[in-house]
C-alpha cells in the first residue's frame, strides 16, 4: 500500500487520513521520527509537515529535505496568515476546511500514485572514478546510491546502453561495479551535465552498505543541516567480505 508520512503538532490525523483513500497514513509527533520515516522508506509518495509556528529553524530544516529528498511532495500546513512558504513546498493554512485540505492532498500526491519510484535513497559525497580498462582518466560522482551513480566526465560521454566497469573511490577504500551508461543529461540549476550509470547484479550485501552509509548520511544532515558528512572510511579490521566482494581498500 501507498504510504505517506504525517508529522503534526495540531491537525488532525484523521483529516488527512480520510482525504486519501487506499493510502497509509504514517503519524509521527518528533522530528527526530519525521526523519527516520524519510530515511528508512525511499518509495514514499509525499509527506504532510503541520507546524505551529514556521521558525527560522523549521525553515533551515525543510530546506535540507528539499535537498535530501527533490523527488518528495511536501505540504505544508501553517499558521493562519503566514505569507512565506519556503521554495520547492505546497503551503497551506491550518484553519483550511477538510474539503479544501483533500483537494489539496489529492493535487499533491494523486499524479505521483503511479509515478516510478526510487528504490534507494542516494546521496552527493565528493567521489571520484575511474574505468579500469581506459587510460586512467579520474572523473567526478556528485551523487551515488545502490541503484546506481551520476557522472560528471572528464572528455568526451560513453555511450548511452554501453556496459563497463567503474571503479568508485570513497576515502580508504573502492567499490568496482559493473555499470549500465544511461542517456546523457545536459547541465541543469541542480546538476552539470553528465550521465547516469546503472549499477549491475550488486551483491545483496554491496546494497545494504550503499545503503547504511548514505542513510547514515541523510540522517546526519536532517539532524543538523549545517553538517557536511564525511566520505565513508573503513576500519582496517573490518571484513570486507562482509560488505561485498565489489570493495577493496586502497
């Protein structure tokens, strides 16, 4: 079933429940909980955050969301009266009528019912890589996840469809993954030009690592949007088979 989460510090849980039909209606009551709920299920169709007061701090929080999560419908349920509504959200009122709150929920969430979404949550550690078999040539990973990476090259785009190697730098150590090359995408306000790759038959626990340290990492900044995770390290002792025979230390 279709889930989303509810985060209140007034509206009803009912209200919102009642306004989508055949949707689970997760009701958290802290923010530490809000952010757990965003981490640990990427297919989520949308979340409703009701505040009390929109603080600076709430503000600073919902932005880091915006940035964790680009892909999640947000609303926004605020005071009476409040005329800012921060960039990239749907802000409503909190004295709205249950009609208008439906109408609302459905606008937001109804056209993402069937939308295509991610399997993994990802995240944009400053990585490099390379191709095994090419000419050493380092090229820049802004964002990574077990499903899959996004390149930025350095020279000319690999073809769209075509199957290699990557190998992936973290700080001490490296992942080598066969790699699907997805269609180009030119620069946008969000990403420089580049292509995505595919990650290919991943060990069932090379996707549970990808996936540990890039919640850890979204945790991290949803707690304290000032932070700026570290790249992932591995402890010499730690047994690399236990994480997939695609790492290896460097």
């Amino acid at each position: 079933m279709d889930r989303l989460v509810f985060y209140s510090e007034g509206l009803k849980r009912e209200v919102v429940r009642n306004a989508l039909t055949g949707v689970d209606v997760l009701a958290v009551y802290s923010q530490r909980s809000l952010i757990e709920s965003l981490v640990d299920d990427p297919s989520l169709i949308g979340a409703v955050i009701n505040v009390v007061e929109l603080t600076p701090q709430w503000t600073t929080f919902l932005e880091s969301i915006s940035r964790s999560f680009p892909l999640l419908p947000v609303l926004i349920v605020q005071p009476a009266g409040t005329e800012d509504c921060p960039d990239g959200f749907v802000c409503m009122d909190d004295d709205a009528s249950d009609e208008a709150i439906r109408g609302t929920l459905d606008n937001l969430v109804g056209s993402t019912l069937q939308r295509d979404r991610r399997k993994h949550h990802r995240y944009g550690w400053p990585l490099r890589a390379t191709l095994p078999s090419g000419d050493g040539t380092v090229h820049r990973v802004s964002v990574i996840s077990a499903g899959g990476a996004y390149l930025e090259p350095a020279g000319s785009l690999l073809d769209s469809g075509q199957m290699c190697d990557l190998d992936i730098y973290f700080q001490n150590f490296k992942m080598r993954a066969r790699c699907a090359i997805m269609d180009p995408r030119h620069s946008s306000s969000r990403r420089a030009a580049g292509f995505g790759v595919r990650f290919v038959d991943l060990s069932d626990d090379a996707v549970e690592f990808i996936n540990r340290i890039v919640q850890d990492a979204l945790i991290k900044i949803l707690i304290d949007p000032s932070a700026s995770p570290a790249v992932p390290s591995l402890d010499e002792e730690e047994d690399l088979l236990s994480i997939g025979n695609e790492f290896s230390l460097t």
